[in-house]
C-alpha cells in the first residue's frame, strides 16, 4: 500500500487500471482520501470510444479535467462538448454522465471533495437541488 502522506510523486504509469462505474470505463487512483486523511480523492479516468457512463448524483462535488479525446458532459439535461483542456464542475446532487463520442479513449483526472461543510451551489447562486 502507498502512503500518501509521505508521497510527492506518483508514478502512475506503472499502476493498473481498474474497473470504472461500468463497462468500457476505467480509474486508476492517484490519491486516496483514506490513505491520505484528506477530504479530496483524485483519480484518472479512461472511457473507450462509444461509452456512456449511467446517470447518477453524488451528495458531494466534483471536478473534471480532459487529458485526451472528445465527448460530452451531460449535467442536469445539458450538453456540454468535451476536448483536451475542457473542465466539468459537477455540483452537489447534480445529475451526471459523460459521453465518449470519439475514435480514442476519453482521458480526464477526477477529484472529488468529500466531507465539504459548504454547499457549492449555493456558493455559486443557483438553486439548491436535493440529492436523490
């Protein structure tokens, strides 16, 4: 097991991917909220060509940046087109999922923020949503 808290480097080209949210979706964790007593969770995401994750919501926020590939966010019903560079801020509860809609894997590092006293969309103006 890798300890995060002593860690400055992490070489995740050597670490296995392992089974995402579904079929066709990948993660490698780079830092683990557990092992690192921390209130964030960065992880790489690999999506093949063609995949859909399911539609889902967390109770807490996320943030997404594109290494590599095209697609699409969907948050809440709306499109957002993805490409290298492209950010996704998912908020509390907000309704999700991505879309491969290239010929290579869609790359994106993941973090989640755990354990926020704050709630983001309120921070941000919008509506509160419930989290179902």
């Amino acid at each position: 097991m890798v300890d995060f808290t002593q860690l400055q480097f992490v070489d995740t080209v050597h670490h296995e991917w392992k089974k995402g949210i579904s079929p066709g979706i990948f993660q490698k964790l780079i830092w683990s909220r557990k092992e690192s007593n921390s209130h964030a969770q960065v992880m790489l995401v690999k999506m093949e060509s063609g995949v859909t994750s399911p539609a889902h919501r967390h109770p807490h926020p996320q943030l997404f940046y594109v290494i590599s590939g095209i697609g699409q966010a969907r948050l809440d019903g709306k499109i957002y087109e993805l490409s290298p560079r492209s950010t996704v801020r998912v908020l509390n509860g907000e309704l999700h999922d991505f879309v491969n809609s290239g010929s290579e894997e869609l790359v994106m590092i993941e973090v989640q923020f755990f354990d926020i006293k704050i709630d983001l969309r309120k921070a941000f103006g919008l509506d509160p949503k419930p989290v179902a």
